[in-house]
C-alpha cells in the first residue's frame, strides 16, 4: 500500500523567544513565506517579532490553528509542561518540534505518546552560539522518521545551515547532549592549561593564540577561550553554568542507563557545580575558569 503524503504545512507556530528562540522565529518568519504565530512568557520579544509580521497568540491558540508547532524552551521540565498544554488540542497530522535540549527518555516518551495520537514528534535541538542563531547558522541535528524529516527539513534550513538526520526520534537529542557534554568537557580542560599556564609564566593572551595555530586548535579554545575566558567576560543571558549543569546532567542519565562509567564527564560536572556554589550560576559557562584558576 502506498504511503499517503505528509499533510501540508500553512501555518507555524513558535513557542519560547529566548536567546536562541527569538532569532530562530525571525528568522522562519522572513524566510518561510508562511505566517508565523508565537507565544513567550515575556512581551518584550514579541513586540520585536511583530514587525518581522509574527503574531501573538496562546499555546491554544497555536495548538489550534497551527500545522508545525516549534518549542525553544529552557529545559525538559517545560518542554513536558507546553506540550501537556498542547495536547488536548492537537489534531491528527499535526508535526511538533522541540529545538530545546531535553533529556533522551523524556523525548521518547512524548513521541511515543503524540504518535499514538497520530501527531508526528522530532527532536531538533540546536548547537553553535547565539551569534550563529541571530545569522541563522545553526547546526540542527534531528530525530525522526523519514517521511517527519523530510516534511520538516525545508522549514528548519529557515534557521540552520546544517540540519542533519541522527536517526529515529530521541537520536538528535543523543547527539546534542554528547556535543555538549564535549564542550563542557574541553571548556574545564582550557581552563587548566590556562591556569598552569599563567603559574609558569605564560600569560593567556600568549598561550591561546599560539595554541590555535597548532594541533590543540578547537572550536571550544577560538570562542569560549579567546571571546570569554581571555578578556574574563562572562556575562548573564548567555549560555549559563546552570544550563550547562542541566545539559550535562542527560549526558550522565544516557551513561547511567548505559551502565558506563564517565569520569570526564563526572568532572566536568563537578567544576560547574563548584562554579554554581561561587555565586557564578547565572553567568556564561566558561566562568570554570574563576574556580579552576582563581586569582
């Protein structure tokens, strides 16, 4: 029997105008060619969409009127309360996104849940910095069926320039989760060098440019090192320790499912929580360095 095509998509809603949701919904508005209804808790963002033409609305009303429903949300804990908000309102056919960065299990359980309905789910948390999301340069990585990717890929290249396929749904929240986990990782690693560094007579502003030109060059040591921790900048509504204490926190969940031991990972763990108890919760992630080598 053949398989009936995917319905099509006239309408789009976007739920959560953070950091990184506020330009992903400019940007899916200007380029989508499809009207564009929002909702944040806040009222400041949505005065800014609307002379992109996105409109306000409730979740209701989204959950109503919309084909594709797209969340960009703090963490799992909100992404399980919209969509319990959502969901007596959904309709078969309908496609919801989450771009957030929520846990494996949660994911699973909620496209489980929603396929039941026949509502079809994708995870497609997003990565790079908010720089790459206000020039709508993200890297989209995306678990679904086929048939749910490739109704919603034409929509997510509206905001990221590498929307890549990981598997079925759960897969691109594995893949963001480890990507991040990386970047935790390596972000208390320069820390260290830097530290180890400047007690032997090597200032940063030496130690990282050098190091770029050579085979320790990484993503991490050009943006987190050189934007953050060489000027010792680490400002608040940037990528915080806590959120980065939240990612990590579903890296350890997948290891401990897995029965595998992570000791990288439990480390760099207990740096942001050490971060955290310094008072440096809401600041940039990168702030490790303060507790790693305090001066």
């Amino acid at each position: 029997m053949s398989q009936q095509p995917a319905p099509s998509i006239a309408r789009i809603g976007f739920i959560g105008l953070g950091v990184m949701g506020e330009p992903m919904c400019g940007h899916l508005a200007r380029r989508s060619g499809l009207p564009v209804l929002a909702h944040d808790l806040r009222p400041e963002p949505l005065e800014r969409l609307a002379g992109q033409g996105v409109t306000p609305a409730s979740p209701e009303r989204i959950a109503a009127d919309c084909d594709l429903i797209l969340l960009s949300l703090p963490d799992g804990k909100a992404v399980a309360a919209v969509v319990a908000q959502l969901e007596p309102h959904l309709r078969p056919g309908q496609c919801v996104v989450d771009t957030s960065t929520s846990s494996v299990a949660l994911t699973r359980d909620i496209g489980q849940r929603l396929a039941g309905q026949g509502i079809d789910y994708a995870d497609a948390p997003v990565a790079r910095t908010r720089e790459a999301a206000a020039r709508g340069e993200l890297s989209i990585m995306v678990g679904a069926s086929e048939a749910t990717f490739a109704r919603i890929r034409p929509i997510l290249e509206t905001m990221g320039t590498d929307v890549t396929h990981c598997g079925p749904v759960g897969c691109g929240q594995v893949v963001k989760i480890l990507n991040n986990m990386l970047v935790f990782q390596h972000t208390a690693a320069l820390a260290e060098a830097i530290a180890l560094a400047r007690r032997n007579g090597v200032p940063p502003e030496v130690l990282l440019p050098t190091l770029a030109m050579g085979s320790g060059d990484s993503f991490v040591l050009r943006n987190h090192g050189m934007k953050a921790m060489l000027p010792g900048v680490f400002p608040e509504r940037a990528f915080s320790t806590r959120y980065a204490m939240k990612d990590l926190s579903y890296a350890l969940e997948m290891a401990d499912t897995a029965g595998l031991d992570t000791p990288a990972a439990r480390l760099a763990m207990q740096r942001l929580k050490q971060a955290e108890a310094a008072g440096y919760g809401a600041q940039y992630h990168p702030v490790v360095l303060k507790v790693i080598d305090p001066q």
